[in-house]
C-alpha cells in the first residue's frame, strides 16, 4: 500500500498506483483527495512503450525476446512503484488549483512536443 499524499495514510493500493495516470486519478477513501501522478510520469510510461515496440523488431531468437520483455516490464513496475510520486490533485474550489492547472498545460505541452519530435526524427 502507498500513502495518500494528503492525510498520509496507508489507502492507496499497488493495483491501483499502477492504473493511475497524469489524466486519470482515484478518490482516497480516507480524506476524499483526489489522488494522481505528475505529468512527468509519462515519460517513463513512454520509455517503457518504446521498447516494447523496439524489442520483437531486434534479430533475436523468441526465447530472448520474451524474456527481455518480461525483464523490461518488471523494470517498469519497479520505477514505477519506487520514483513516481503521487500528488494531491486540487479541485477547483481550493487554493492552488490555478497553478496546478498551469503546471501540468506546460508538462502536457512539452511531452506531446518532445515525443512527436522524436517519432519525426525516427521516420
Ligand atoms: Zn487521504
């Protein structure tokens, strides 16, 4: 179980950290937050993705492939419980909520930039 970034308490579940994303959040059942993950989180799902989709393409026999593939989603689910951190996401009544709000537009922004001018540099 993880804690609740709002009243520190032990109500998040591991099933439920790992379906959280920067749009999707879930309820505390303890404080009523809305709990949720940085947009900068996504640059790991995005790491993660990517070498899934690299790795059967690689001239390696099956046997290698998967467990290069089981390795890699273990690794994932690893950073993923161990450095992306759970944040509090304000709702629009409560102090901070503007500046949340424009914090995660910029992430947003730079991510979506950043990947499609990377996928523009693979083609
Ligand atoms: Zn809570």
């Amino acid at each position: 179980m993880f804690e609740c970034p709002s009243c520190n308490k032990k109500t998040i579940s591991k099933s439920s950290k790992f379906w959280i994303g920067p749009i999707r959040s879930i309820t505390c059942k303890n404080c009523n937050a809305k709990v949720s993950v940085p947009y900068s989180s996504l640059f790991l799902l995005t790491l993660y993705l990517a070498l899934m989709l690299i790795i059967p393409k690689m001239r390696m026999n099956l046997i290698a492939i998967l467990v290069m593939i089981v390795v890699i989603f273990v690794a994932y689910i690893y950073l993923n419980y161990k450095y992306v951190p759970l944040e509090v996401k304000l709702r629009k009544n409560e102090n901070g909520y503007k500046k949340q709000k424009i914090k995660n537009v910029i992430m947003a922004t730079c991510y979506f930039t950043l990947s499609f001018t990377f996928i523009f540099l693979l083609t």
